[in-house]
C-alpha cells in the first residue's frame, strides 16, 4: 500500500471542478473540507453542486469530512459555495512489489 494525499481549491464557486488533473488510482479517499473554509463544499461526480437550492452530491460544512471506495481521484469533482474554499485528501493506493 502506498498513501498520497493533496489538497484542492476550487476557483470558482458554483462550478464543478475535477479533484484530480490527471489519472489517479486509488482505492479509497477521505476527503476533509478546510477548517477555514467560510461556505459548503460539495463532493461527487461530474454533476456535483454546492449551491443550496440545487444542491448534488455530498455536503461538507469546515472540517467534516467523507471516506469514498474509488478507483481513480480524476472521477471525483468538488464545487464550493464560496470562490478560494478547497480540501484536502488522503487516499490509498495498491503498490506491487
């Protein structure tokens, strides 16, 4: 097993954003929303929204976070209610020897 981790800031509220820029593979990622953070995160697929009246995927409020099984970080997508707010990640990945 080998374990990475790094974090992303979403640039624009309101706008989906791949947590990943490029293939990774994983088996599992726990996503934290910034203790700083001022507004809600959301967490999910392509469609994800943070905004609360059209709200998809998972919400995070500052400092909660979500345990996901997936295969490759490039399939998650986060959105913020509030440009600059972000997450981090720790995710584990199998590593032949």
């Amino acid at each position: 097993m080998a374990i990475i981790d790094g974090r992303k800031t979403v640039t624009a509220a309101a706008t989906a954003e791949r947590l990943v820029s490029s293939s990774t593979p994983v088996m599992k990622v726990v996503i934290t929303a910034e203790t700083d953070n001022t507004g809600v995160m959301a967490v999910g697929a392509s469609t994800v929204v943070a905004t609360v009246l059209t709200r998809r995927g998972t919400p995070l409020l500052a400092g909660e976070s979500l345990a996901i099984e997936v295969a490759d970080l490039y399939d998650i997508y986060v959105d913020a209610t509030v440009s600059g707010d972000g997450v981090t990640y720790l995710a584990t990945k199998y590593v032949a020897r």
